[in-house]
C-alpha cells in the first residue's frame, strides 16, 4: 500500500492508532471516486454515527505530525539520501502549490 520508507516516517510520527486511521484513510480514497470529507466518513468503518466520524477524520488531517514540516520534509530528506545520484547528476524534484477552496494543496515528486 505505501513504500516501506513512508511507513517508517509515518509509524515515527503517529501513534498506532493514528497510524491504522492513515491506513484506512489512504484505502478508502483508492477506492472512492468523489474525496470530500463527508463521503469519507460515510464508508469509513467506524461503529460510531457519522457526525461523530466526520470530526474525527477532520481532527485526523489536522493533527501537526501531518504537516510539511514533521512528516514531508523528512521523506524528501530520505529521497534525496537514497537517490544514488552519481557525480556530475542531478535530481529534480517536481513542486507544486495550489489553492483548493480554502487549503492549500502541496504536491512533490
């Protein structure tokens, strides 16, 4: 599901039951065509009513360990430490910023 290299990041910065969230979280947009909040917290497999799973998803994308700062900088850091670039090469990266209604939205590849 995800590369082994952001599962360690990911199980350093959440908790386990954090991390389980993130797992199911990253399952269900696989699958889901529509990704709103509301369409999340309707299949997510919660026993709890969905109100309750709506907060709870929304706390989750929110929590600082998801930010820039703590989790994608450190992948990016792990990127260029196992990219086996050569002397006389480069690596790019690709980064992109967008406004998304009210978010920011921050893409790198």
């Amino acid at each position: 599901m995800l590369p082994k290299f952001y599962t360690s990041c990911f199980e350093n910065l959440l908790t386990p039951a954090q991390y389980k969230m993130l797992q199911i979280l990253v399952i269900l947009l696989q699958f889901q065509k529509t990704v709103t909040i509301e369409k999340l917290a309707t299949v997510f497999p919660q026993p709890i009513r969905f109100e309750s799973r709506r907060r709870s998803i929304q706390r989750f994308l929110l929590l600082p360990q998801l930010s820039i700062q703590y989790l994608w900088f450190p992948l990016l850091k792990r990127w260029v430490k196992n990219s086996r670039i050569t002397k006389g090469k480069r690596l790019v990266f690709a980064i992109d910023r967008t406004q998304w209604k009210q978010q920011n939205v921050f893409v790198i590849s």
